[in-house]
C-alpha cells in the first residue's frame, strides 16, 4: 500500500484497454493467448522456409512443411507437461484437468523440450542431421517467445516485482494491488528481439551454420541468460530450488546444454558448407 501511494503516476492496467479475447461470438471465444501461438509458429514456419532457400540447408521444402505438424504436437504436449510438472503438480490430483489447456499454464522449457523431441524424431525417420536442423529453427523461435510474452502481458499474467519505475503498472489481478514492472515486455524485448537480432548477426554475419550446434548453443546461451536477467524483474513464482526462483533454476540446464553444444560444434573441423 505504501508503495501504491508512493507512486501516483502508476498505470492502471483497465485503462490500457487490453482485453485477453480477440474475437468473442458469444457461444465461441478466441483469446489473444492461442492466436499468440498460431502467430510463433506460422510466422517461424515462414522463416524457416527463407532460411532453406540458401545453399547447403539440412532440409526440404517438405521436410519444413512436416516438421509444422510435429513441431505444434512438442509445443502443446511438451509446454502443458513441463507447466503442470514444473509449476503446479497439484493438478495431477484431478488428472482431467491436464488437458483444459483453455484455462492457461504453459512451460516454455516445457514447450523446448518437446519440440527437441519432435525433431530427434523427425530427422531420425527422415535421415536429416538432428545438429544442423536444430540450428535453423532456433533461428525461428524467437518469434515464438516474442508473441507468447506479449500475450502473457495481454492477459495481466505473470507480471513483474513491485517497482517505482514511471512504467509501473498495476495489474488487476494482483491481489496486492502493487505497482509493478511490466516483466512480459521486458521478456518479450530479450528473448524475442534481442535473441532474434544475436541470431541473425550469427548467421549472416558470423555464419555459425558452419559449424552443425553452434546456432542453437548460441540460442540456449542467450535464452537461459536473458530469462535468468528478467527473474530479477518478474515476481518469482512460488516455488524455489533453494535461494533461487524456478524460472533460474530451469536456466541451468539451459546453459549446460548450450555448453555442451559449444563444444559439438568445435570439436570437428570447420564445415565448408556454405
């Protein structure tokens, strides 16, 4: 309350206008939150079809239009999963109510693990190179991670730490009724552009595809990083591994397996793909 009253200026989130459904026809509701997702991946799956057009890409036209399919099966089954596994396993005490995605709960470690999955499947029933394909969609994740954050920000979800920043805004969900940092824009300024922008200069530029894991080393390293920053501004969801947040704590393996992906990708020679 004293911090309330400390900041005045404090925006009030009903009068941004935002409204979590997009289209509501009374009897059928499409929210902002599945149209955030529909975007990631139809917007990834155009890039990546950019991406394959240059010489010496690990993939097909085909190959790209298939791997939409099971990349949307990794997204759902793995984010539900890692959310109810990660964040909130009282919901196995009424097991149906794993699969009411409508009602929201997403991981997105979750959601990265199943979509590794889905392409350890895929390249090993097609005979592609797991490494090399892995590179250039994490080229295309970033668009993802972008809307799904603007999305968190549309519904007034996982909002950030109390805060007398001018942008501090108070949610009307919190139940303190605190201003707080606007930690969905902060995670969508990092993880979507930023990342996007490190990824690009590292293949354009740096041509990392050369080297089969560099590019997705490069993305673990700065997704783990960029998340572990934006826990100091999000409210740390409730549950800890010690002195640290969930959300840092899912940054470690994040960056054990950029390591080990650093040093896949410069143990052989250069590749003299181009």
């Amino acid at each position: 309350m004293m911090l309330a009253n400390a900041v005045p200026h404090a925006i009030e989130f009903t009068s941004l206008g935002l409204d979590p459904v997009a289209i509501d026809l009374g009897f059928f509701q499409i929210k902002w939150y599945s149209l955030a997702y529909l975007a990631g991946i139809l917007i990834g799956y155009w890039y990546l079809t950019v991406l394959i057009r240059q010489p010496g890409a690990p993939m097909a036209r085909r190959h790209a239009d298939d791997f939409v399919f099971y990349a949307t099966l990794g997204i759902i089954v793995g984010g539900r999963l890692g959310y109810v596994l990660f964040y909130n396993p009282e919901i196995f005490a009424h097991p149906l109510d794993v699969f009411k995605l409508w009602q929201g709960g997403m991981s997105l470690h979750g959601g990265t693990l199943g979509v590794i999955i889905a392409i350890w499947w895929m390249t090993r029933n097609a005979g592609l190179s797991f490494l090399r394909m892995c590179d250039y969609i994490a080229c295309c994740v970033p668009f993802g991670l972008f809307f799904g954050r603007l999305a968190n920000f549309v519904n007034g979800e996982l909002w950030g730490r109390p805060s007398d920043a001018p942008w501090a805004i108070i949610f009307p969900r919190d139940p303190y009724h605190l201003p707080r940092h606007p930690s969905q824009l902060y995670e969508a300024a990092l993880e979507g552009v930023a990342l996007f922008v490190i990824m690009q200069i590292a293949l354009r530029v740096f041509r990392a595809h050369r080297r089969p894991g560099l590019l997705s080393a490069i993305f673990f390293l700065g997704y783990g990083t960029f998340r572990f920053i934006c826990e100091f501004f999000r409210e740390p969801d409730t549950q800890f591994v010690g002195p640290v947040s969930m959300g840092m704590a899912l940054s470690i393996p994040v960056w054990l397996g950029a390591g080990a992906l650093f040093w896949l990708a410069y143990r052989k020679p250069l590749s003299k793909t181009t």
